[in-house]
C-alpha cells in the first residue's frame, strides 16, 4: 500500500479483470480513510492552522507512518510532534496543542470504572499502605506542556475562540480526565502533579509520596491521597 508497486501484489488478487486497478482503487481508499480518521481527531489543531495544512500534514503522516494496531482509535499518537514539525516555525506551541487535544480526545473515549472508596484505605495498616499501588480511572492523562495551550483549547472547546490570543510559554502541570465523551482539564500544583503522575506510572504510593515531597517538602501525603480518592479517581488497591 505504500511503496506504490502494483507487482506482484496485484496478481494477488483474484476475481476480476483488472487486478492492477482494483489495487489502485484500494490504496486510494487505505490513504483517503487514515487521513479522515487523523484529521477528525484534530480538530482543533485543524483549526489553528487551516484545513488544507492539516489534511496535507496527515497524508504525509499516513504515507510514513502505517498503523502499528488494527485499532483505528490508537491511531495518530504520534501525528502532534510530526505536524509541529512541518510548521515549528510559525507557531513554537503547536506541538503542545495537538499533544493535548490527542490525550483529551482519547481520555473522552474511555469509560469511567467504579470508583475506590476510602475505606479500602483506611482498612490498610500504614507500612502495607506504602508498598500498595492504586489504579486509576482509564480515562486520566497528566502531562506538562510547555506552553499554556489548556487555555487556548478550552476555548476552542467552549466555543468562545478568539481571532488574537497570547500564550505564555511556561509550564502547565495538567490533568486531563475524560469519560463517555465529557472532558474536563485541570491545572495541579506541582507537588500533586508529582503525586499523582507518578501513581499513573506505575509506582507505589509511597515512592509517589517521595516524588511530591521531593517537589515540595510541605505536600501532605495524607491529604494528597485522600483527594484522589475523594474525587472518584482511584479505582483499586494492589
């Protein structure tokens, strides 16, 4: 589909008189479909530089970069460094736009699992508690853009988008969280975000509770852990 050889996969196929021209009409649809699929996740981003730059950029992407998985939903995770890449020069925050907009469009996907109640919690002696890992709603993303393009996004998203708008390039601590296709995004301070970053990656609660620390020796673990919880986004002790 991509090298643009007709031999030997179109002799291949069979049924038919035009083997050659089956495959044309076929590799026209695989370029056509991918490139709809990117350009309908971003949205936004297509709004910030043009229909015409953006179905440019993503049949470039698809002409380059195949689908890895027979998902189309995980499709283009990688389309927001390679579009900011053709237009870096123009606008320095694009990549950090379209980076956000891939993870609010993916967590608005997801659905919500039933969440953790504290008393799972406080049911746990404290030195077992440390070693426990939780897991967190399908639907959370945290990531640090650059730039403050939450802003910009939301918006895009509430409609209310202006001709002229200034960004700031300064860290944004985010959480994205999203389900059944609602989206909210939150700005964290930077201890929480360490906090909770690192409970999404994997890591105990008590090396997460170093992390934070580590950013800010004032964090209250306790607090951090029972805000989490009490805001439904844990769903599981382990």
């Amino acid at each position: 589909m991509l090298a643009g050889e007709t031999e030997p996969l179109a002799l291949w196929l069979v049924g038919g008189a035009e083997p050659r021209a089956r495959l044309k009409i076929h590799r026209r649809h695989y370029e056509a479909s991918l490139t709809s699929a990117l350009t309908q996740k971003f949205p936004a981003t297509a709004w910030l530089i043009g229909a015409g730059a953006i179905a440019a950029a993503a049949r470039a992407y698809v002409s380059t970069h195949p689908p890895a998985a027979p998902c189309i939903a995980e499709y283009g995770a990688g389309f927001p460094e390679f579009v900011a890449g053709r237009v870096r020069g123009e606008l320095p925050y694009l990549g950090s736009f379209a980076t956000l907009e891939w993870h609010v469009g993916q967590a608005s996907i997801a659905v919500d699992r039933a969440p953790l109640a504290w008393s799972a919690i406080v049911s746990r002696g404290a030195d077992e508690l440390l070693d426990a890992h939780l897991a967190l709603q399908p639907g959370l993303r945290y990531l640090r853009p650059a730039w403050r393009v939450d802003e910009l996004l939301e918006a895009y998203l509430g409609g209310s988008a202006p001709e002229r708008f200034v960004l700031s390039s300064e860290d944004a601590p985010l959480e994205v969280r999203g389900a059944r296709g609602t989206v909210s995004i939150a700005r964290l301070d930077e201890a929480t975000y360490e906090f909770r970053c690192a409970l999404a990656s994997g890591r105990s609660i008590g090396a997460s509770a170093e992390r934070a620390l580590e950013r800010d020796g004032s964090f209250d673990p306790g607090r951090g852990l029972h805000a989490l919880v009490r805001a439904g986004l844990a769903t599981a002790l382990v």
